[in-house]
C-alpha cells in the first residue's frame, strides 16, 4: 500500500477560518492531487463520503470496501465481501455503517457495520443486479434500482420492501437500467432511465410521478450510434432546481426539475470531456451547485460553471477518474482512477477548511 503526497502537499486538517470559505474558479484552478491511495488491486467502482465530510468510503472490483479518514488523509480500515462482491456503497447516517450490492451470488444488498465488521441486515427482493443505491439525507429511507428496471424503496429498520415501482415495458437491457436519487430534504425522488427522467413525491409515490422530463439526444439516439450512451448517474443540485444527468457518452446534462409540461427540461449539454470508450462515467456538482465535474479518457478532470466549460484542471496523465464525488463538508473532492482513490485539493491553503455553501 503506497501513499503518494503530491509536491506542495496540503494538510486536510480543519482550516482557522472557522466560517468556510466558497468555491471559486480562481480557487478551483489551483486544485491539484493532494494524496493518492493504491491501495485497491482492481477499478473503485463507487465513492462516498459521509455527511459530516469526515470519512469517505469506497467499493472495488476487487471485492473490498475501504474506509478513509477525508480530514487528515489517511486510510482507517477495509473488509473484504469475497463471497458476494461489492459496490454501490453508501454511508447511512452513522460513519461506520454503510449499505451495499452484492456482484456475485445473489442481488441482495446488505447493511454493514465497518467498526464491528458484521452485518446488520439484509434486504432481499431484486431478481437482477442492483445498478443504483441512494440513501435518504434525513431518513432511514433508501433507494435500490436493478437491471430488470425496478426500483424499491426501503427502510433500514426493517428487511421488508416498504414500495415497488415495477419495469416499463420494454425497458429491460442497458438501456432500461434505472438510476435513482432523492432531492437535497427527501420529498422527491427521481428515476432516470433511456433518457427519462421521472419525479415522483416520496409520501405519495404510488400516485405516479407528478413530472416527467426528457432529454430528447438519449430518447431518440442517433440511428448511426453503434453504442447508444446511456444514464449512468443522477444527482440534484443543493436547491433542487437542478438535476445533473450523467451518461455513458460524450455528454453530461444540466435538467431543469421545475420545468412545465411541453417545455425544453435540458438546460445545458456538459461537453468537451473525452469517453471515447464508453466508460460508465459519474459527474459530480459541487456543494453549491456552482459548478460540475467529469472525468475525461486523457486523464484530467472537467469543471463546468453553469454549464460553460471553463478547462479542465489538470493536464491528464494517468487512468480516467470514472467517478468523481466531492466532500460536502471541506474543500476537498475525490476521484476513482482505476484501482487508485485521489483526493484533490488546492495547495495554495495551509489548511483546509470548511465550505461556505448557499
């Protein structure tokens, strides 16, 4: 295992400005990789940090979860999930529990204990492989989505499904794999699949969704693509006004959630960004919803504000950082570069501290 500091290495500890300071593009051109953890022997499928931004976790090919301690840049303790396989891992509102899908034997997802390295629960229900794991920001409620185009709601208190939303028809395949996300205080939920993306009111979801938006370029690919792009993420901004779509292609998208019936819901495409490949990219908003963020096949990472792109930061040169996610507490992201986890940071602070997000 080899932590590889970067010249001018920042410490990540809790800054003297006690109020945070903001994000700002003169800021976030100075950011750099500050550490650098090789710890994984396969790609880190996904990242999480928790909500106190102190921690983060993530998932590998390798079938270890990893914990990291985001303050001081460290790495705390793993765990293996030989047996079934991991991803999709997501802190619940403790530090040292999280819930994840299984890759291997079943579709099971599990909720675990990394303090006392044992399972708390299983949940059990999806005939597919779980694709997508959300967690509510003020509840026990999350969100699973599978291959077959199901998505559940449950509840970490109990095993039991607490609500189902069955397939379209047709959607089974890639293309009907939905992704999920709950808005910033839990009373709306998105389901995204083949470029549609559909709201519905988390106490009243048995209604159906009460908007329905489109992103017409996933819709409708063209005739010629031998590989249509498809959703691989979503994500709402702080204020709920915004839904960032990421894709399997060579554009992320802006959505409009507030917008009517009838009316254009893409408020920006996010371009620039290499993925020749197709590569299952994840874009990230910052905290404040000011700006996004994209791996690229060169290596470097992309930043948008208000969807004009304003360069990437950073020269590529190494693996493609398939999935960024920033700390929502410090001013700090992190990166899955292949098997290497990166935090970036901007070395021009001494310390870093916290973030002033409105």
């Amino acid at each position: 295992m080899t932590h590889r500091p970067a010249a001018n290495m920042v410490s990540t500890t809790l800054g003297e400005n006690p109020g945070g300071e903001a994000i700002t593009k003169d800021l976030l051109n100075q950011f750099e990789i500050g550490k650098v953890f090789d710890d994984n022997t396969a790609p880190i499928t996904s990242i999480d940090f928790h909500a106190s931004g102190e921690v983060c976790v993530t998932a590998s090919a390798d079938d270890s979860l990893r914990l990291y301690d985001a303050v001081n840049g460290t790495a705390k303790t793993f765990v293996w999930s030989k047996k079934y396989g991991c991803a999709h891992a997501r802190f619940t509102h403790s530090r040292s529990s999280i819930i994840y899908a299984s890759t291997k034997e079943d579709d099971t997802i599990r909720y675990h204990t990394l303090h006392e390295n044992k399972y708390l629960r299983y949940f059990r229900g999806h005939a597919a492989r779980v694709v997508d794991i959300e967690m509510s920001p003020n509840s026990d409620a999350f969100l699973s989505a599978s291959a077959d185009g199901e998505v559940r709601l449950w509840d970490l208190r109990t095993q039991h499904c607490q609500g189902l939303l069955a397939a379209r028809p047709g959607s089974s395949g890639a293309r009907g794999a939905p992704r999920v996300a709950f808005d910033q205080v839990a009373k709306v939920f998105c389901v995204a699949v083949a470029g549609v993306l559909r709201l519905y009111d988390v106490g009243n979801y048995d209604a159906g969704p009460f908007s329905t938006l489109e992103i017409p370029t996933l819709v409708s690919p063209l005739p010629s693509s031998s590989r249509p792009p498809i959703i691989t993420a979503v994500e709402f901004a702080n204020d709920g006004k915004d839904i960032l779509v990421s894709t399997s292609g060579e554009a992320h998208y802006l959505v409009d959630s507030y917008a009517k019936k009838g009316a254009q819901a893409v408020r920006a495409a996010l371009v620039g960004y290499g993925n020749e490949r197709g590569m299952e990219l994840r874009a990230a908003f910052s905290p404040d919803a000011q700006f996004t963020f994209s791996g690229s096949d060169d290596g470097s990472v992309f930043v948008w504000s208000s969807g004009a792109q304003f360069g990437p930061l950073r020269s590529g040169d190494g693996d493609v950082p398939a999935v960024v996610r920033w700390n929502p507490r410090y001013m700090m992201f992190a990166t899955a570069n292949g098997n290497q986890l990166a935090f970036w940071s901007p070395p021009a602070q001494s310390n870093i501290v916290p973030m002033v997000v409105t």
